[in-house]
C-alpha cells in the first residue's frame, strides 16, 4: 500500500529540488509513495494573505508524512510572516519535537576541515524554547518602545528532547553532548542540565558531556570527530545544525527531519538550506538535501532497502564528483546521476 505524501514546495529552489526528489522516488520504488501537492508559499500568502488555508493543518493531518521544500521570499513577505504562517504552526499542531539533523561529509565531497571522519548527529528541540513566540512589543515607533520575547522550556518538552537524543545515542556509539549556556542563564538552562543529569541515570552506558554552547561549536570545527549525538535547545540548535552543514561541505547538503516520534501526528521532512531567491532562476540548486531528506522520510516510514538504495545512489554521485561542490553541477545534471546510480 502507497504512503501518502503532502508536498509543499513552497518558495524559490524548493520548488525544483522538491520536483527532484520526486523523481528519484518514483524510479526508486514506483508507486511506493502517492504525492499530493499543495501551492502554499509567498504567492500564495499575496493572493489571500495566508501561508496556507485556514483547514490546512485538518488537511495534513490525514497523510502519512510531509515533504516541504522552502519557505520565504524576503523581497515579496516578511521572513517572521511566512515562518510564523507556515513552518513552525505545522512543527507545533503535529507536535514534531525533535528535529534531527545529520552532519558528516558524503564521499568525494571536500568540506573546509582537514579532518574528514564526523559523524555527529544533531537532534534540536523543535516546539518550545526560544521560538515559543511569548512576547510581544508596546509603544511602537516611539523612542520608549520596548520589545519582550520570553524562552518556554517546561520540564515535558525538555524531558522527552533529551530522552530521545538518549535513545539515538543508544543505537549510534553512545555519547551524548547536551548543550546549554547555563553560565548565563542561570533558570532555563540550568533546568535544562538538571533534566539531563537526571535521564542519564536511566541510561549508564551513555557516556555524557556538558558544553556550553560556544565551547561546543569551537568543538565542531576544531575536533568533529569526537561527537557523536548533540542535543540542544530550538535556538541553539538551530545555529550549530547551520555551523553543521557548514563543515559537511555547505547548506546544499543540510537534510533534516521534524519527527513526532509517538507518530500520533504525521512527520516532516525538508532541506533546510533556505528558498535562496537569489539563484531560484538559475537551475543550479543543489537536490541531495532533498534527496536525503527523502531518505530520512523512507527510514521513518519503514521503508529501509529502498531508502539504503537512494542514500547509496546519493553517495555514488557525489563519489564520481557530481554534485560534490557548490553551484558547479545543475539540478537535472545532479539528478540524473543520482537516478542513473540508482
């Protein structure tokens, strides 16, 4: 039976590198995953002045999984309009908590480290956080305007953040690096290494690490190789996954998954190097973030042969140089190397 797929391309080079993803996946397993596409973006924000229709998460609700490519367009609507009417209501109604992003260097792929042989895993809190949106602003446009925007970390989401990076740790080579900036924020963050302290009782084989989040993204350029899983706070996190791609050769290889690992709620997966206006019309966006987003998608849905065949194809390419390096190879020319691997 087909898994049913809610695409979202969204805005600028999601829109090509979601059609290539597509593709890959019907030559991969045909008739595997059964697509339905949805045109919610900026244009249509300009249209009817909504990211998506006011039933659009009734409307998710019923696929199996979510395949979104980018959103934003700067230039037409806002940045904190498209996120905040798109991205983060889908992340919080399907209460995808735990965002994963992988991080190593796929082979023939020179990333701007001498050392070459990370692996790390970054699992970020996805719903809560500094991007909970309490706050707000008074006084606007005067000189006595004051803007408040206030982090939520409540012991569940925190818990169950931490809980699942100790499971990943579990099947990877069990360290575990939780990130926290508790010299300065001396209430959430220090809640936040109280909770780890905790769940590590429950799981002694986990050899585990506190970092301040500076001290660990020196760690990531400096020495990569020795992390394995890192847990961090949506803010945090979402700046190391970015330092992440960085190393691992540039946005063009960024994969990510938001999960509901309880699967009450459908999943989501996307690249997460932006929409990039500026090269959407030149047909050089690089797919393999989609491509191994999709991967992430097939393992979730349990469909694992076909995605170690998609991953191997992935790596194939890159191997024989294309889509290795940035802007050097178009979309269809990655593409079709990837369905030719395959």
């Amino acid at each position: 039976m087909a898994h049913r797929i809610a695409l979202i391309p969204g805005d600028g080079i999601g829109v090509p590198v979601v059609r290539a993803a597509v593709e890959v996946a019907e030559k991969a397993a045909p008739g595997l995953l059964e697509f339905q596409t949805f045109d919610w973006s900026c244009d249509l924000y300009l249209r009817t002045g909504r990211m998506m229709p006011e039933d659009g998460i009734e409307i998710l609700r019923g696929f199996d999984a979510i395949f979104l490519g980018a959103v934003g367009w700067p230039a037409k609507v806002p940045d904190a309009v498209s996120l905040h009417g798109l991205l983060l209501p889908i992340r919080k109604a399907f209460v995808q908590f735990a965002n994963i992003r992988p991080h190593r260097l796929l082979p023939g792929v020179a990333g701007p480290l001498v050392k070459k042989d990370f692996d790390i895993l970054c699992i970020r809190e996805n719903t809560e956080g500094e991007y909970s949106g309490a706050g707000g602003r008074v006084h606007q446009g005067t000189e006595d305007e004051v803007a408040v925007e206030t982090s939520v970390f409540t012991r569940k989401g925190v818990e169950r953040i931490l809980r699942f990076g100790f499971e990943q740790a579990m099947q990877r080579r069990k360290r575990l690096a939780s990130v926290t900036k508790s010299n300065a924020q001396k209430y959430s963050m220090v809640f936040w290494d109280e909770v780890t302290r905790k769940l590590a009782a429950e799981f002694p084989e986990v050899e585990v690490s506190h970092y301040h989040v500076d001290a660990i993204a020196a760690r990531m350029v400096m020495e990569p190789e020795t992390l394995d899983v890192v847990v961090a706070s949506n803010l945090f996190g979402d700046i190391l996954t970015d330092l992440g791609a960085a190393i691992q050769g540039g946005l063009g290889f960024a994969a990510s998954a938001n999960i509901d690992p309880t699967r009450r709620s459908p999943s989501m997966f996307e690249p997460v190097h932006g929409s990039a206006p500026d090269i959407a019309h030149l047909g050089i966006a690089n797919p393999i973030a989609s491509f191994w987003s999709l991967v992430m998608m097939l393992e979730h849905l349990g469909e694992a042969p076909t995605a170690t065949r998609i991953m191997a194809s992935i790596e194939a390419a890159t191997a024989g140089g294309i889509g290795a390096h940035a802007g050097q190879d178009s979309t269809d020319k990655i593409t079709e190397a990837v369905i030719a691997a395959l």
